[in-house]
C-alpha cells in the first residue's frame, strides 16, 4: 500500500514518469503489433517501443518483422503516441546514414512523436546477416561513430565524415527532422552505462539494472564527464510483467529463457535455435519468472511500477510474454493506467 498522503504514480522525489507498452517482433507478426500499438494509445498509454532485430533470440519465438515498417504504419493508427525502437544497432547490419534517413523520414510521419533507441548489436541480428561481429571494443567504437553520424545528418548540413570504422565522404539529407529526436542508449554494464551517459540523450535498460546503484553511478558519471545533468536525462526501463498466475507466467518465460544471460553468453551466438536449446538447458523457467510481478490484482502491478518510479526511472515499457496482448493492454488500460496516468507525461 502506499504511504499517506503519497499518490500512486507519482515520485517521492517530485519527478513525473511515463507509461509505455512494448510491442515484441519476436512474438507477434506486424499487422498484429500495428493493432496493438492503436489499442496502447486508446488504452492510455503515453509511449511503446518495438525490438528491432532480424532474427528472435530464441527460434520458438517465432516472428521478427521489420521494425521501422512497423513504426511507420503505426503512425497512420495514433494521433499522440511516442514511439521508438528499443533498439536499432548502427554497426553492423545497418549503416548509420541510413538509419538517420529512416528515422528521419519517420519523424515526418509523426513530428514530435520518435525516439532513436540504440545499441551495440548481439550476433544473431549482425554477424548472422553481414558475417562481421567484432569484440565489445569495436561494437561500441562502432555505435559511438554511428551516433556522431546521425546526429551530424539530422542538421541538415553536408556531413564529411572520417573515423575508425565509418566514412561518410560528403553527405546531405534533404528532409529532416524539424523538431529533435532523442537518441537514447542501451546499456547492461558499466562499461556500456559510462557510454550512455557520455554519447546519449537518456539510457536503455531493464528494470533490474535500471535500479542498481553501481550501474545507475556509472551513467550519471559519463553524463557529467561531458557536462550533462544526469538528473535531467531520461531512464527508460522494460519491465516484464504477467498478468495471470505462474502457469501463465511459465507458459511465457518459455519464449524467453535466454534473458538471465543474454548479455554475459547469448549476445555472441548466431543461430536462435542454439541460443534457445542452451538456454533451456541452463536456466530453469523459475529463474527467468523470478522478479516479474505476476498476478490478476492491480495493486501488485502500480505497487512494481511505483518502485521504479521511485527509483529514479521516467519511462516504464510494460512488457508481457503472454499471448493475449490485447487482455494484458484492457487490464493496464482499465485498472492500473488510470491509477498513475494523473502525474503520467508523454515526456521524452
């Protein structure tokens, strides 16, 4: 329960959060996710993400459309919702000059409404497409290039550019974006948190690290070594959650068993049908359950989003494994959403 006089939804700290859904390729086919993205917006809430990768991360997951098309037909659905991906990786697979064109073009489509999330890349999206996948060094080398880039296209100006790993000779978009898009950073590590910080406009993350003092620390110090407020910058945070009991939550951790080590052993595999077999193997369907709120009453939901919030998070992306999107976007829309929505922003 929540204290007296505190209400649900709001920060103990005075700091305003907002809501969001995460529509899954990996689970979905896209016509599906551009009915669900309409149905977030008319549910309420404030923003949603879409993953970006070529293949799953586990082959029994069983979808991966391609994220920007479905981005871009979403916009033709809503008329106020942000949206982004979380996350597209410039490294590899896709050229960083294109991606400030796509991204671009997409803020034409819903001005004010985009958001870039970016990432350093796993195998099975990279090396499993271009057959090149270098060691951490060279993938956030490459991701620091890439976001200069963008950045650089995104002003209109013609762009020469000369680094370690890209070339950009002299470039030019001709249509962009008229009002920012912010670029925000994934990160699991200190390492890659310390990027964030420096080389983003806010940071990608789960709600466990999102919440961990070394790995928020790390952050505000890139943050302030480039002379940043870290308190200004925004946290989004994916959270999984069930609404159900541990059957239903059992029945979907198994499209995601990878998740416990996804960034310290899956992120360098190629095959999803590997990653899924050594992941069924290694982590017991309790683990990967462990820290989701699982449940049908609201109050355990608001209470699991009240604590990000209170830990410093802005952007909480409810993420559920469940098939039925639509009952788990009616249950938010209905009887958690309206109990934090009062101090919600769409804030970026």
């Amino acid at each position: 329960m929540q204290p007296m006089g505190h209400l649900a939804g709001q920060p103990r700290d005075g700091r305003k959060a907002a809501i969001a859904f995460v529509l899954s390729h990996e689970q979905f086919p896209v016509p599906e996710l551009v009915q669900l993205g309409a149905a977030a917006e008319k549910a309420g809430f404030d923003n949603i993400w879409t993953s970006d990768h070529l293949q799953p991360w586990q082959n029994n997951e069983g979808h991966s459309g391609l994220a920007w098309l479905t981005l871009a037909a979403i916009t033709q659905h809503t008329s106020h919702i942000t949206m982004g991906t979380g996350v597209t990786s410039p490294t590899y697979r896709y050229h960083p000059t294109v991606v400030a064109e796509a991204f671009a073009t997409l803020s034409m489509l819903a001005p004010g409404r985009v958001f870039l999330g970016v990432g350093s890349g796993e195998a099975l999206n990279e090396a499993a497409a271009t057959g090149q996948w270098g060691d951490y060094a060279e993938r956030s080398g490459r991701l620091i290039e890439a976001v200069e880039i963008i950045r650089q296209l995104w002003s209109g100006e013609w762009v020469n550019f000369a680094g370690q790993y890209y070339q950009v000779p002299q470039t030019k978009l001709y249509d962009v974006p008229r009002q920012p898009i912010p670029i925000y950073v994934a990160a699991s590590g200190p390492k890659s948190m310390r990027l964030a910080g420096i080389h983003g406009d806010g940071l990608i993350t789960d709600a466990e690290r999102a919440l961990q003092d070394d790995l928020r620390q790390a952050f505000a110090e890139g943050a302030r070594s480039v002379g940043k407020n870290p308190d200004a910058m925004p946290i989004l945070a994916e959270h999984m959650v069930i609404v159900g009991d541990e059957n239903d939550a059992r029945a979907g951790a198994k499209l995601w068993n990878f998740l416990p080590n996804a960034w310290a052993k899956y992120v360098n595999v190629e095959d999803p049908r590997e990653i899924e077999q050594e992941a069924q193997q290694d982590v017991p369907l309790e683990q990967v359950i462990a820290k989701w709120p699982i449940s049908r009453d609201p109050q355990v939901h608001i209470e699991a989003i009240q604590k990000l919030i209170d830990g410093g998070v802005t952007q909480i992306y409810v993420h559920s494994p469940q098939p039925e999107q639509q009952m788990v976007i009616d249950f938010y829309g209905r009887e958690v959403l309206p109990k934090l929505q009062g101090v919600a922003t769409t804030a970026r």
